[in-house]
C-alpha cells in the first residue's frame, strides 16, 4: 500500500469513528476525531460539514461558519455546505443573536472578574434563554452556582450540556461535584433522644446530699456547723482535684478533634477553589478565542467570511460571464484576510486575469464614484487599478489628485513626481507638473 492510500484510510478511519460518536451524541469526542481525519487530509469536505454541524449543535456558530465555506470551496458543486449556509441565511436574525449571546457571555465573564456573581448569572440566563445550546454558557453557569453551592441549579445547566453532548468531560466533571456536594437526607434520631431525656429526666444526687442511715442520732449545733463546714469543703476539693480536671481535659479532646476537622475541610475548600479558578480561567481563555473568531468572521464587511463570500462571488461572476461584476467584487476584496493555501492560488490566478483586462473597467469605476462625490471608493478603485498595473498614468494622476484634495500631500507629490518622471505622455506629465506646483 503506497503513502497516499495509507493516509487516505486512515483520514477515512477517523471520519468513521467521529461518525458512529457524533451518532451516539459524543460531540466532543467526535469533534477530536474529525480533526484527526483533517489533519491527514484537508480536503475531505464530508469530515468539514459534519465538524461545522457538530460545533453549531454546540451553538458555536462562527466555528460552524468557517467549516461550511471552507468545504464550499473545496467543492464548488453538490456539497452539503451550500443547503447548512443557506440554511442560516434564511433564518431572520440569527447572526443578531450569536453575537448576543457572545456579548452576554463576556459580560458574564467581565462580571466574574469583578466579584459580581449575580450579575454574571443574570447574563448567562439570558444568554442560555436565548440559545439554550450554548455549552460555554451552560458551563459557566454551572461552575458560577457549584461556587455559590447552588447544587441544584448547577445540576440543571450539567444536565442540559450532557443532552447536547452525552461525554463532555468539563461537564461530567461538574456532575461529580454536584453529586458529591449536594444535599443529603440525613435521618433523625428521635427516638434515641426521648429515651435520653427520660432517663436523664430522673434526679441526680448532689455532691452536699445527705443520706441518713438509720442509726443517726442528733449532734449538737456546733457539731453540726463543723460538719457542714467539713462536707463542703470535701466537696470543694472533690470538684477541684478530681471533676475539673477531667473536665478541662475532655473539652481540650473535643476542641482538637473540631480544629482538626475544620482545618481538614478548609483544605478541600481551599483545594476546590483553586480547581474551580482554573476551570474559570481556561472558560475565559476559550471566551476570548470565541470573541476574536466572531469578531474576524461576521462583524463586518472586511471579515474572513466576507473574503470567501467575495471570492465566490468573483468566480460565480466568470460563470455567467458577467467580467464587469467579477472586476466590482475584486475592487473590495482583501486576500491578506484568507488563510487556505487554495483560495489563494485562486485569486493569482484571478488577479493575472484582472491585470489584463480589469484596470479599464476598475478606472471606469472610480470616474462614476469620482461623479457621485464617493471620493473615497474612487480612490480605492485606482489604487486597485494600480495594483494590478503599476503603469497606468491616468489612474496615478487622478488618485494623486484625490490625495492632494485630502490635503494628503506626501502621497500626492510622491505619484505626481512619478508621472512626470517616468510617463511618456506629456500632456499627462504637464498637468502634472501644475499640480505639483513646478
């Protein structure tokens, strides 16, 4: 068997195994093995639209996104990704609320920080109210109420992540804790009680008691006194030697045994605590990766799922061959933005095609913009125009112009001085020289 096919099956392999977990709703555990399966071969768009579908059945939609374009564009025709990203278009309102809950969980987070338990658990009710999927969420909430020793609800938001994903280990870990911390039925001792107090119900005898035998006969009163006297201070002597000290030694027993307990117990706690901080920092670690993902795919029109969508765009453009169309969409695109190796092998060979027949058409543009008073998209488009053809003077000459109108004047005089130097029209080159002031 040849490197090739020994790679191919075992991606094949991995996609089974993530398969057969996925069915069981071992997302997390398929998750690992889809990625296994794209790290042998990246091409596999099967394995990418089951990941993008794990990952938004984990109400990471952005994550989901990213699977989904990346697969179309491996596989242009009769792919899956087409039907999920429809899907979510279709759907009013659903980026809205991704971005919702992503702000309400950093706000939660932000909360956290700031010893605002409350108020972070208000958030995140809000965000799971929203997008009851959310596993992140419904984590946090967990730890949050296991810390507050809220066992109850903390059990709840456990239960809730193990529907979505019946193994993840964060949230079996939780489970434990809720099952080891929570209340327990403690049974009652009544009947021992009431049969203590009845016995301890009966009189006791004093230590100044006195118990006639029955061959007493009366003393005289000053013997009697010193009686008294002696039988007091017999019992005083008793309680000193003999009581207290047994006394005073039963209640240091006892006073040790709770020290010792209560030192036993702040361990834990304290042991607990530092676990729990260190999930709440990995939990934070993970907010900020989900933020900067978002952000980078949906925010606006300079995002990573932007790029895509423009490339696709551009090539859909070719199909129907609509070059005007295709050269617009170029005009806004920012390769810089897209990290496969594929769809930037793509856009040289789109941008050879521009250099030859797109600057007319991008410098056209940016005259109508120039028309409309849009300044700004005239600049983009000559700069574009000028990208792909270093050489095309007309267009320097109106971006300079554009810059000197800016009161940009370094970049002005830069390209001015560049076309009365080096552009063979002097027609060209004596406007410029009168721009430049010469």
């Amino acid at each position: 068997m040849d490197y090739e096919r020994k790679i191919r099956v075992i991606a094949n392999s991995y996609y089974n195994m993530g398969l057969e977990k996925a069915k069981l709703r071992d997302l997390t555990g398929s998750a690992d093995c889809l990625k296994k399966c794209l790290h042998f071969n990246k091409y596999m768009t099967d394995a990418r639209n089951l990941l993008g579908l794990i990952y938004y059945e984990a109400g990471e939609v952005g994550d989901a996104l990213v699977q989904w374009v990346i697969s179309k564009n491996l596989q242009h025709e009769d792919n899956r990704a087409d039907y999920y990203l429809e899907a979510i278009q279709k759907k009013k309102g659903t980026m809205d609320l991704e971005r919702k809950a992503v702000r309400r969980f950093n706000q939660a987070l932000a909360y956290v920080k700031s010893g605002s338990e409350d108020l972070a658990i208000l958030q995140l009710n809000k965000a799971v109210e929203d997008k009851p999927n959310y596993v992140k969420a419904q984590l946090l909430t967990a730890l949050l109420c296991i810390v507050r020793e809220d066992y109850q609800k903390a059990g709840k938001a456990v239960n809730k992540v193990l529907s979505i994903d019946h193994n993840h280990p964060k949230a079996l870990y939780y489970k434990s804790i809720v099952k080891e911390s929570g209340p327990k039925a403690k049974p009652e001792r009544e009947p021992e009680k009431r049969k203590f107090k009845n016995v301890s119900s009966h009189r006791q005898m004093q230590d100044d008691d006195v118990i006639i035998p029955p061959s007493y006969k009366e003393n005289t009163r000053d013997q009697a006194v010193l009686n008294i006297l002696a039988g007091l201070l017999l019992g005083a002597a008793v309680v000193f030697f003999m009581v207290m000290p047994a006394n005073t030694k039963a209640i240091n027993d006892n006073h040790n045994k709770e020290m010792l307990k209560y030192s036993e117990q702040l361990s834990q706690a304290n042991q607990k605590a530092d676990l729990l901080t260190q999930q709440l920092n990995t939990l934070e670690s993970e907010k900020k990766t989900a933020e900067e993902s978002l952000a980078s795919l949906t925010n606006n029109s300079d995002s990573v799922l932007a790029q895509y969508q423009a490339v696709i765009g551009i090539l859909q453009a070719y199909k129907k061959d609509d070059f005007p169309s295709a050269v617009k969409i170029y005009a806004g695109l920012n390769p810089e933005l897209i990290a496969s190796a594929d769809v930037q092998a793509i856009i040289v060979e789109i941008k050879k095609d521009m250099a030859q027949k797109g600057c007319p058409i991008l410098e056209s543009l940016g005259d109508k913009a120039m028309e409309a008073g849009d300044s700004q998209s005239a600049l983009n488009n000559y700069l574009k125009c000028i990208e792909l053809k270093p050489d095309s003077w007309q267009a320097k000459f109106k971006t300079a112009v554009i810059y000197k109108g800016m009161d940009q004047k370094e970049q002005a005089n830069a390209l001015f001085s560049d076309i009365i130097n080096n552009s063979k029209d002097e027609t060209l080159s004596a406007k410029a020289k009168t721009e430049r002031g010469f």
